[in-house]
C-alpha cells in the first residue's frame, strides 16, 4: 500500500522575459514555490504555487512556515483515497484570513497527483449543462499592461495582427479614459475587450468609470476595488464586475453573488487552492449561473500551465495564461506550454495530472531555499 514519504518546497526565483506592470505590482521575476512529492515507492511528483501578498496574503516564507503543519496522510491506495485526502483538511488553515494557505495547497496537490500519477478529472463533477467532453481546443486571450504608451501600442497592433480574438485591459495608472480609447483604437472593433482595476479604484468612481468603459464597447470591468470594500459599490452598474482578489473559495463566491447577481469570476489555479478547491468555486457558480473565466498567476511556469491546460476545455468565459517562452525564461517542462498564433492551443489527453513531464534537476539546482518533511 503506497504511501507519501516526503514533501521538499523549493523556493526558486523565476526570472521574466520582460517588465510586467500594473496598479497592484510591478515585477521582472517571480518568487515561486516548487514542491517535490515522493512516495515510498520511488516515485517523483512536482507541483508549483505562486504566492502573492496582494492576491491570498501569502509570502515565500509564510508558505515555507506550513511545511511543518501539514497534516501526515494515510496510506492511500487508490485514486479515491488520493483525492480525499488532498481535497480534506490536511494543511490546517494557517488563520481566519480566506485564501492563506491556498498557494501551498496548490503546489502540494499538483505533485501528489503526479506521484501518485492520478488523474482527477474523470472524478470531478461535471455541471449539468456541460457536456461530458469538454473542447480539445481552445484560444487563448492577452493582456496589455501599464507602461510607455508606444510599448503598448506595439504590443496591441503585434496582438491584433497575430490573431488574438480578445484581450484585458490594465487599468488603473495613469489616465484610464486615454488608455481606454486608445487600446480600442489600437485593436480595432472586432476584438473583444475587457478591463482590469486590480483594485486601484474607489467606490465612488466605479460607475462613470464602468459607463465611459462602455461607450467603448468594453465587455466587463475586473475587480475594481479592494477586497473587502466591495458593499461601497453602486447597483446598476453599465457593465458587470468580475470578481478576482476577492473570490478565494466558495464563501467569498456566496458572499459576491448575493451582493450582485449579475457579477461573474476569475478563478486561478493558484490562487484558488488548487484544482480541487477551484473546481468547488466552479461548480458553485456555474450551479448560480454565474459567467467564470480561467485566469493565471503572471509568470506561470510549465507545471501550471499545463494543470490549468487540462481543465482549460470547460465552459469558461475567456481564457488567460499560456505564455510559457513568450515571458518566462525557463519553464522547467520538457513540452512546451506556450500557446499559439492568435492564442490557439490544444487541451491535452487525459492520464495525468499535469500533464508533462518536469525537469525536476533543473528547478533543484536554481533553488536558493530547500526545506523538507518526512512522514
């Protein structure tokens, strides 16, 4: 009877292809959790998390600080037994703050499902309107960022020009009604497109912001304000709110949609808890009628992008992640997970969970810390 012999976090700094900005951050690499799950078997799981103070309120070390609390698992000699347990409380939720935890969750889930090579989604429930094979393709959207209007401008004409179908617009710095404008200008009426805040704005600007938004012709305006202060925000409201930094787990999802009905979500492996914790939000929401896209953490390596490109086929909204070369420097995978001309690329076979195989001696020898646990 298999069991989990040790858990290692590796903290690795992982180092971006260029500058990316907006009104919550600026940053050029990333401070990424790796986890190494091993089974007393001899077999080798890797799993990724990226914490982010402002999104869960989790730092490298606040994460490194759980190793210790992790509950120890039980023999687990099935599939079943494997996703009970990563789906139950083994990491003791660290405080009363929703969301802390969920990046150790994450990584911890992604290499004990490689370990154990358990693929969960045949196991999930499927909602009752989603046919039981999700697409084999799907298309990828972008997102232009703060920064020099000319950078932006190239990188909207060089979008529009490669095929991309949608994109999101930061917010949030600087003159919004000119940025606005201009990324309409720049991508032409036949792209679909949506704005980010990522919190930047206060309550009593939201409605004539959302209302020049519109004439525009952008879709939807995403989390406006700060979390907690989402009750300050008027009704009626010209375009609808999707929630990020606020929706965590299925209690903010309760919380959002009683507030507002018509509000949708951005769920994020990561920053959800996983995929399990992620799939609860979905099925919740989905159940509610509420719109949810897929989201990424920025500088996602290979072993995300190809967690979140198997679940990618579903009915999500819009779709963002996939950059894999285009801004990540290493992606620590053999395959490679960046997606294609106009953000197309296929969702793979299932079997496993991600599925890719990781370059684990490459993560091992950049890591600057390594902390272990047996059990």
């Amino acid at each position: 009877m298999p069991r989990l012999a040790r858990l290692t976090f590796h903290h690795v700094r992982v180092p971006l292809r260029r500058k990316v900005s907006h009104a919550s951050h600026t940053r050029t690499e990333n401070d990424a959790l790796f986890v190494k799950a091993e089974t007393d078997d001899d077999r080798t799981g890797w799993g990724e998390g990226l914490p982010r103070a402002y999104v869960t309120g989790e730092t490298v070390e606040s994460c490194f600080a759980q190793l210790p609390r992790l509950e120890p698992p039980p023999p687990l000699p099935d599939d079943e037994s494997v996703l009970r347990w990563l789906h139950g409380p083994f990491l003791p939720a660290p405080s009363d703050r929703p969301g802390d935890g969920n990046t150790v969750r994450c990584a911890v889930e992604t290499a004990v499902l490689a370990a154990f090579g358990v693929d969960p989604l045949p196991h999930l429930k499927r909602p009752r309107d989603q046919g039981e094979e999700p697409r084999d393709r799907v298309q990828y959207s972008v997102v232009l960022t703060t920064g020099k209007a000319w950078k932006r401008r190239a990188a909207a004409l060089a979008y529009r020009l490669w095929g991309f179908r949608d994109a999101k617009l930061k917010l949030g710095v600087g003159d919004d009604a000119a940025a606005a404008r201009q990324a309409r200008r720049w991508f032409g009426p036949h792209v679909a497109l949506r704005a980010d805040a990522n919190e930047a704005w206060e309550p009593a600007e939201v409605a004539a912001k959302c209302e020049m938004l519109a004439a525009w012709g952008f879709e939807s305006v995403e989390q406006p304000v700060p979390r907690g202060r989402e009750e300050e925000l008027p009704t009626g409201l010209a375009l609808p709110i999707v929630w990020d930094e606020s929706v965590l787990c299925p209690a903010d999802a309760k919380r959002l949609h009683a507030l507002d009905p018509t509000c949708r979500f951005n769920l994020r492996l990561s920053k959800n808890g996983g995929l399990l914790r992620l799939w609860d939000v979905f099925l919740w929401a989905k159940k509610h009628d509420v719109p949810c896209q897929l989201g990424c953490m920025v500088g996602e390596t290979g072993l995300l992008s190809a967690a979140q490109r198997a679940i990618a086929g579903f009915d999500w909204t819009r779709l963002e992640g996939g950059y894999g070369r285009h801004l990540v420097a290493e992606q620590f995978t053999e395959e490679d997970w960046t997606f294609g001309r106009g953000g197309r690329a296929g969702v793979p076979p299932g079997g496993s969970y991600p599925p890719t195989r990781v370059r684990g001696g490459a993560i091992e020898s950049v890591a600057v810390r390594r902390e272990s646990r047996s059990f």
